[in-house]
C-alpha cells in the first residue's frame, strides 16, 4: 500500500490510533505473528497422532517377532509399555517408571 493511502486509512478508519507511536504498532506487528493459528495447533495433534500410531506398530511388531500367538502379550507388555514411552514421550522408560 503507498504510504499516502495507509496514512489515509489509518485517519479515516482508525483514528484513535492515529497518535499512537511507531513502538505501539511494532508491539502489535509481534503480538499478531506469534498467536496461534490453525497450521500451529494441528501441527502439534498431528504428530500425537503419528506417535501413536508408531508405538501400537512397534507393539505389533515385538508381538510378531516373538513368533507366538498375540496372547504373548502378558509377557511383552513390560517391553511394549517401555516402547510406548520411548517413543510418545521421546524419553527413556526408566525415567518415567521410577
């Protein structure tokens, strides 16, 4: 926008503004960039979700190395609940179970 026209919206549509000081709108320029948008708030979801997902594969796939049936699951659920941990949590089981 030429600066003539800004300076002439700013007068027309905000005019209370209009004595405010170059700081007041930098304070505002920052505010409005770092609140949170759509693409943020998904972005976290997304990557639970994909945790998930990537623990109950892990699950499975120490389940069906064993080589046994799925009932086998009593006896890998110590292992499986550590790879749960290690990786949603992205820290060391022994951390956590303490």
């Amino acid at each position: 926008m030429k600066p003539s026209k800004r300076q002439d919206h700013l007068r027309r549509c905000h005019p209370d503004k209009t004595e405010k000081d170059l700081k007041y709108f930098q304070t505002f320029k920052d505010k409005f960039q770092k609140r949170p948008t759509l693409d943020k708030m998904f972005a976290s979801t997304s990557q639970r979700n994909y945790d998930g997902l990537r623990a109950s594969y892990n699950i499975s796939l120490l389940i069906a190395k064993s080589g046994k049936p799925h009932t086998i699951g009593d006896k890998l659920i110590l292992p499986a609940v550590e790879e749960v941990l290690k990786t949603v949590l992205h820290k060391p089981a022994s951390d956590i179970i303490k």
